[in-house]
C-alpha cells in the first residue's frame, strides 16, 4: 500500500481527523508495518506544536488497523533527548 493509501484508509475508518491532523511523514518499517506523523491543525503554536505518531499495521494489502497511538510536543522529544547517551545528543537525533 502506498503512503497516501494509508494515510486515507485512517481517514476513512475516522481513526484520526482530517480536520484536526494533517500527515507529515509515513515511514513503512518493511514488516507490515508503518509509523505516521501528523501534526495538530488546532492545538499548539508554531514555536511548540503538537504531534501524534500512529504505529499501524497494514492488513491484507487493503486495510490498516493502528498498534499505537503517541500525542507529544517538541518539548516533550527535548525532554527524552536529555536521557538518551551522548552519541544521539551530538548528532542531533
């Protein structure tokens, strides 16, 4: 299935609002799974907006069914960064 594919399919089956997110990246992990960024069209500022990552998993070629759902801010991934050892912090994720 092809990114917009799936990004539709969610739409479709009302798992995430068109009105509310708007896809930014699709990333297919190659085992029948894939991970979706969207951003908040309502909540947020630009200076800290606000994200939803969706684990999904592709099923049968034709549908998709979410694993995973993360709703977090830029602040949030700048609070995680501080955690992880210095090889990921220099190198800016």
């Amino acid at each position: 299935m092809e990114p917009r594919e799936i990004v539709e399919a969610l739409y479709r089956k009302g798992e995430v609002s068109r009105e509310t997110w708007k896809a930014l990246s699709v990333k297919n992990n190659g085992d029948g799974t894939v991970d979706i960024l969207y951003k908040n069209l309502q909540v947020g500022t630009k200076k800290n907006p606000v994200f939803l990552w969706v684990y999904a998993n592709v099923v049968g070629g034709d549908d998709v069914r979410v694993l995973e759902r993360i709703t977090f801010k830029t602040e949030d991934i700048v609070w995680i960064a501080r955690y992880l050892p210095g090889k990921w912090r220099r190198e800016g994720l």
